[in-house]
C-alpha cells in the first residue's frame, strides 16, 4: 500500500471550510484500487491554514491512472477565464505531493 499526501498551505481561516471537498465526490467511491481519504487539519499555525489529503492506494499503479483519469480531470479542473467564480483569488497559497510507502502496520479493531 502506499500513501499519497498533499499538503496544501491555504489562507488562514479557510482550512476548515475547504477540508470536505477533498472527500465530496461520489466519483471517489468507484475509484479502483483507492483504500481511503482522510483530510488533516494541522493545529497550531499562526500565519496560514494547512491540510494533509491523505489518499491511501492499494498500489503506484492505482494512483497513476487515477491522475490520468476524467475525474482527476474534473477534479482539478479551474474555472474558465470570464466565469464568475474565475474571478475569485484562490484560497491556496501552495502545496507539496509527498508519497510514502506503508512499511508497517496495526490496526485496532
């Protein structure tokens, strides 16, 4: 299994609000080889929000069509240039994909 995070920096005070649309879509349901999502908030900054999408994957290969896939499309997909939502400065600061491979594992029942 591995595990694909993506730390993203947001405007403070955002965090919060954004952290449901990570899990929202019904296309993540029948997603193959996705295992789960969490969202982390972490605690304790002063200057920004940040979230931990955790994606855990069965395998590389799973996450790698998922992002070549339409609904990572459509996931990612910015508003076009004119709509009213394009007009909106993005609560995203930045962001950094880290992948991890699961060495070692416990769960508790």
């Amino acid at each position: 299994m591995i595990v694909i995070t993506n730390r993203i920096k947001v405007v403070k005070g955002m965090g919060t609000a954004m952290a449901p649309n990570f899990t929202a879509s019904d296309a993540l349901d029948s997603t193959k080889g996705l295992v789960k999502v969490e969202v982390l908030l972490t605690q304790n900054l002063s200057d920004y929000d940040e979230l931990s999408v955790n994606m855990y994957w069965e395998s590389m290969e799973h996450f790698t069509a998922w992002k070549a896939s339409d609904s990572f499309r459509a996931a990612h997909k910015r508003p076009e240039s004119g709509a009213e939502t394009s007009s909106k400065q993005s609560p995203i600061i930045g962001s950094e994909l880290i992948t991890y491979e699961v060495a070692s594992l416990k769960e508790m029942q």
